[in-house]
C-alpha cells in the first residue's frame, strides 16, 4: 500500500473517532469559538451550548436547574470539556457551573477536562478557580490538563485522548466541592505583552 493510501486511511479513522466534546467558553469569545471549531471540527464532535443555531441558551438563574439542563443537554453523551480560555473566562458563572458539572462524579464518569488558551491571550491566562484548583503545573499531580492553543489536528487529537484518559486514571485528584458562582465576578484583563 502506498504512503498516500495509508494516510488517507490513518485520516479517516481519525474521523471517525472523532470523541464528542462538551466546549465551555465565555459568550464574548464566540467569535473566537466559531473559529476554533471550524479549524477542529474534524478532530471532534462539538457539543456547546450557543454554538449553532439549533441550540438554545438556558435562561435561569437557578444553578441546580442550569446544571441539570447542561448534563442532560450537552454533557450527558460528551467524553471530554474542552474549557476555551479568554480574557474574562475565568469570571463567567456559567463557565464555572459547566465546569462544576463536567467534574461532578456519582452515577456517571466525569468528563476528561483540558483548559485551552485561545489565540488573543498568548502563552498565559487567568484560569477559572474551579479549572485551577484541578491543575497542577505537575499534570501527574492534577485532574485537568491546560495548553496553549493547538498548532494542528494532531495536537488537539492527542490532548482530547490524554484526557479522556485520565477520567479513569486521574479521577481521586478531582476537586469540586468548592461553592459554586452565584454571579460573575469583575474580569481581570490579560495583558499578552508581558
């Protein structure tokens, strides 16, 4: 079999292995969101609350109501959450409630999570507390994993399995007992030339 065949047959299976993916964001990245999906969209299956037109936000601020309506949503059938990190991520309620859920253990195993920077915020960023208290710079130390926006398909394939992974492996580093969000809290603004 040539090498072209091969490839093409590696990048199919690839495809089709495509894990669905729970997305957290902040409403004011969307932008950047709406890119980063149509640069991957064929590394993963996307699961977000807001991303296509046929989804609908949840109107409440009744947090064990909105928790509810995410697992059963959008998390119910996703592996892994992807937590898009941009400037005021880490002060979004919201994304603090997606995260409590996607970490939540019980009757169900908690999604692999990984903390991703997007392009506008360089090398570094405010985390979300709940996302910081699940990583440690040691990742053998930690539940979640966190990087750099992905240079190509393969990294982020990659990442999505470590972390799919690690819901078995890495599950008793879990910490999610921290009181959740009850509004957002003021954004501190990254400044990437520093």
């Amino acid at each position: 079999m040539s090498d072209y065949y091969a490839s093409l047959l590696a990048s199919e299976a690839a495809k089709a292995n495509r894990r669905k993916c729970f997305v957290s964001y902040y409403s004011g990245d969307k932008t950047a969101v709406d890119k980063f999906i149509a640069d991957f969209g064929d590394v993963f299956i996307p699961k977000a609350i807001g991303v296509s037109e046929g989804d609908d936000f949840i109107n409440s601020t009744d947090s064990g109501y909105v928790m509810s309506k995410i697992r059963e949503k959008y998390l119910g059938d996703s592996t892994v959450t992807l937590c898009l990190i941009g400037n005021c991520t880490h002060s979004r309620r919201y994304v603090d409630w997606e995260l409590k859920t996607t970490l939540r253990q019980g009757s169900h195993t908690p999604n692999g999570l990984i903390g991703i920077l997007l392009p506008s915020m360089g090398t570094s960023g405010h985390l979300p507390p709940r996302f910081k208290d699940n990583w440690n710079e040691d990742e053998s130390k930690g539940y979640a994993i966190y990087r750099s926006y992905p240079g190509s398909s393969s990294d982020l394939r990659g990442w999505i399995e470590v972390a799919f992974a690690r819901r078995a492996s890495h599950a008793s580093l879990i910490a999610n007992s921290q009181d959740m969000m009850k509004y957002n809290r003021n954004c501190r603004v990254h400044d990437v030339t520093h």
